[in-house]
C-alpha cells in the first residue's frame, strides 16, 4: 500500500493553514495534519473527499431591457461539474418577468441543485 | 419635490450610500436625498454576481445582486427621495450641493451631507507600461461589466496583471465563459487578494501565476497579440534576459483603487495621502464640520459588509448633526506606526469604544498589534489584502493618560 499526500490550502479563515491529507490508494483517509481548529480539519476532509462550490453566472435575456440575467446554484455543486453546468446553461434563454429567487433550470444535470435568479427581469 | 429643508444629502448609492440614507431615516430624519448618477440605486453590487456578500452582516453566502436588493428594497420602503440619473457637480463647505440631471441644474442646501462616492480603477495611464496603445486592454472592472451586464466576451486569450480580488474573480469568470486565461502576473512575492478568491478563482482551474513579474511591453498595432513579462529584482526593476512573450489577444488591468473624492477636495475636506480618503474621526465625520464620508470613497474594503457598517454609522451621525446635535471634539489621533499603512478613523475622542480599521504593510505571523500603550493584541497573521478591524473598548481607553494627543498603531514581531 502506497501513502498519498494531498495539500489543502484552508479557506476558513485568513490562517490559510496548510492541511495535509494522506491517504491510501482507496483514497480512504490515513491522517489529516497542519490544520489550527476544527473547522480547518473538517473542511479539508470535505475538500478532499469532494470539493464542492457554489456556480454564479449568467444566462441570457430577450424580450428585455438587460441582456442577461445574473443566477446562481442555490445548493453547492461538485467542483468537477462547474463547465458542464457552463455548457448547459448556454443554451438557455430567459424572458421577464422574473426576480431573484426564481427558479430557472430545476435539478440541474442531476446534481440536487436548482438554478435559481439573483437579480430582477424586466421587460 | 417638497419644500422643507433636506435633512441628509447621500451622494452615491452603493452598499455605503443606501445605508446611510436608510440609516439615517431610522435616526430620524424628515427628509433623507440619495442622489446617484446612474440608472438605477446599488452602485457596482449588480455587476458583482458572484458570490461571498453578506457573510458578516447577514450571516449569509449571497451574490452582489442579492445583497444589493436588500438594501434596495429598503430604501423604497423608508420614503427616502431618490434623485437617479442626477450628477452632483459641486459642493461647497457650507454644504451647498449642486446637482445636473435632465431637469436641468439646482442647488440644494441640505443641513447635512454624507459623501459615499466609491472608488475607481486605476487605467493603464496610472501604471508605467510601454508598447504601443492596441484596442484590447481593459480594466477588470470594465471587463467584469462587459461579462456579467452587457453580455460581451472582451477577448479569447486574456493575461491580467494584479492579483487583487477583482483580477482572480475575473479569471474564473472568464474561464468558465470560455476564455483562456494565460496568466495572472504579480508584481508583489504573493497573491494580493483574500485566500478563498485565491484558492476558488486561481487554483480550481490551475491558472498559471507569475510571482515577483510585471508586463515590460505590450505588443500589436491594432489589437493586442501579446505582452512581455519580465522577473523584479529586489528594487522591482525588471531584470534583462528574464523577459518572455506570452501571445494574448486582450489584457486586464487589476492594478487598484483610487477612491473618488473630487467632490470632497471642492468642499475642502481634508484627505489622508495614504488611503486618497477624506480624514474622518470615529463618528466618520470629516474636518468640514457636517459634512460624513463612509465606504470605499474612504479607503478600499475588501468586503462589503463593512461598507455597509461604515455607512450606518455615518448616516447615523449626520442625522444627528441634522437634528442639531452639535460636533464633538476629537482630541486624539491615530496614528499609523511600524509595519501599519492606514488607521481609519484617523482621529477619536478617546471617550467611547470604537472599531478601528487597518491595514498593515506587509505580511507576518505571530505579530502583536499595539494601540499606544493601552492595548496589545496577539494576531497569528496579518496581510496587507486582508483589512483588520479592531475594538477598542471603553475600558482599554481609560487607559489614555491625561495629556496624550495621539495613539501610534504598530503591528511587529514578538521581541
């Protein structure tokens, strides 16, 4: 069995500790190190497992003033799977009125999130 | 418009202007004027629409639209007159405001004025680059406009210089838009920007960042085909024989802040050469006596939520000093010491605890922060992107001997 070890910059706060997480070739986790509090380990174990982001972008509008209408992922989605949700999106087109909060693509790609609007639609 | 005399004139309606009008409405003043030179109130909150707002004021992730809309839908809620489309073009130190909008232009004598003006980038006029003068080299911020407003990509192979938060959230933003980001170049040992920009923005898409480099040259008549870097020596000189060309079709420029204070010079407020903000006392009241200043129109913040709190603050007190509440005297200054660029407020009364805001100069770790001699506080690191905020309690103030007229701020190792 070989040991890997991956280097997790912590986002928590501005310590920015360097977490080192070492593992074994199933990836199962063998010791996490160099983190200052909980938080610091806990998040470097979930950004090793998956690391998971929320997407912010734009789709566009027609029949409106704006040309775009600014939206987001309401649930994180894996890191992994951001362009696709890019590729996705590209295609998709709004029309007012719609306001943040909205839904805009349900369940994207599957992946448990909604695309929701941020901002407000008008004609 | 009604005739009673305007209680607080707000000028600029971004996160610090809609919260010192709403503020001050809830201080009690009549007759609070927001007045913005745009189409619409939220200042530059629109076209920020990723994500990381909110998370101190709220104790909420949102994006810049939704935090913005908040703010929004308050000052509609709170009979606060808004002037859009409305360019002030003068202030007098006796607070004579005189506006431009298509119904031609007025002079308003407001009892109270709070300046929430922001900031704007620094263009390439502002930085030493030479080359030739190619379309294709913007701003981030024009850039960030471009992308998430108007719905235009401003170029395919992009190289950005600064590393500040606007330059990597434009990386990632252009990245997933399609564009090849080549390069951010910076001229500092260290990435400018908050730690979770640095690691979500640059590492998540493995963008390539040059160290310790700048641009020496920029090349292409008619567009831009690509920039020279070069490695700094020590004097931030760049070193012969280390130049390479890196082939791009547009450049961003992420090289700064200037806050904007035209306005604030006209009226003869006093501003600190190191911030280009007006001098301000801890109840953000500038030396033009009710005349308030707050948000980045003061210093650069680096989020949000506290521009939000600033403006509060000043809206506040310029409600006050409407109602008739007269100045109070500020007989302490802070002073920026060892390793510490800016102290904001700059001056206090030494009588009531205070927030106090700094930046240091350059990074450290397990330094102590120390306010004269009433306070030191342990900090396991400081970096120059990353503002401090501070309280000074009332206890620690009584500290202050008699005849003391300043606190000198440092921010240095253990000796």
């Amino acid at each position: 069995m070989t040991k890997h070890v991956s280097e997790i910059i912590c986002i928590v706060c501005p310590l920015a500790c360097r977490v080192s997480v070492a593992a074994d070739d199933e990836r199962h986790i063998l010791e996490v190190d160099g983190f200052q509090c909980k938080k610091g380990k806990e998040y470097a174990v979930a950004e090793y497992r998956s690391p998971m982001r929320v997407l912010t972008t734009t789709v566009i509008a027609t029949k409106s003033r704006h040309a775009l209408l600014p939206v987001r992922t309401n649930r994180v989605i894996p890191r992994g799977k951001l362009i696709n949700c890019m590729n996705y999106l590209a295609k998709i087109k709004v029309k007012p009125p719609l306001k943040a909060g909205d839904v805009i693509v349900r369940n994207i790609l599957n992946l448990g999130s909604d695309i929701i609007a941020v901002g407000t639609l008008l004609d | 418009m009604n005739s009673a005399p305007i209680d607080v004139l707000v000028i600029g309606s971004g996160p610090a202007g809609m919260a010192a009008a709403i503020q001050a409405r809830k201080s009690g003043s009549e007759r609070v004027l927001l007045v913005e030179r745009a189409e619409e109130l939220g200042g530059l909150l629109s076209q920020c629409i990723h994500n990381g707002f909110g998370l101190i004021y709220f104790s909420e992730d949102m994006t810049g639209p939704e935090y913005g809309q908040k703010f929004i839908e308050k000052v509609m809620d709170s009979k606060i007159e808004v002037l859009l489309e409305t360019m002030v073009l003068r202030l007098t130190a006796d607070r004579k405001v005189t506006l431009c909008n298509r119904n031609g232009v007025q002079t308003l004598a407001p009892k109270s004025v709070v300046l929430t003006m922001g900031c704007r980038e620094r263009a390439r006029e502002s930085i030493v680059i030479s080359g030739y003068r190619p379309a294709g080299i913007f701003t981030a911020g024009t850039a960030q406009r471009w992308v998430n407003i108007e719905g235009y990509l401003p170029g395919k192979e992009i190289v950005i210089l600064g590393s500040g938060d606007v330059g990597m959230i434009m990386a990632r933003r252009l990245t997933l838009e399609g564009a090849r980001v080549k390069a951010v170049v910076e001229i500092l040992p260290y990435i400018g920007g908050l730690i979770r920009n640095e690691v979500q923005c640059i590492y998540d898409f493995n963008i390539p960042v040059l160290l310790e480099h700048t641009i020496s040259n920029i090349h292409g008549i008619q567009r831009v085909n690509g920039v020279t870097v070069a490695r700094l020596d020590q004097d931030k000189n760049p070193i012969p024989g280390t130049e390479k060309f890196i082939e791009c079709d547009t450049l961003l420029l992420s090289v700064g802040l200037i806050p904007e204070n035209e306005l604030s010079f006209m009226a003869g407020v006093d501003l600190d050469p190191i911030t280009g903000g007006p001098i301000v006392n801890e109840r953000m009241e500038t030396n033009v006596s009710g005349i308030y200043a707050a948000g980045n129109c003061v210093h650069v913040n680096d989020l949000v939520d506290n521009v939000t709190l600033e403006g509060e603050k000043a809206g506040q007190n310029a409600a006050e000093y409407a109602s008739g509440k007269a100045s109070q005297e500020m007989r302490i200054k802070l002073e920026a010491g060892e390793n510490v660029r800016y102290v904001v407020p700059q001056m206090i009364t030494g009588k009531r605890e205070v927030t106090i805001r700094l930046r240091v100069k350059e990074p450290g770790r397990d330094v102590i922060l120390r306010v004269g001699d009433i306070m030191a506080k342990k900090l396991k690191v400081v970096k120059p992107s990353e503002m401090l905020n501070l309280i000074v309690s009332a206890k620690h103030l009584k500290e202050i001997k008699k005849r003391t007229d300043k606190l000198v701020m440092s921010c240095q190792k253990e000796s």
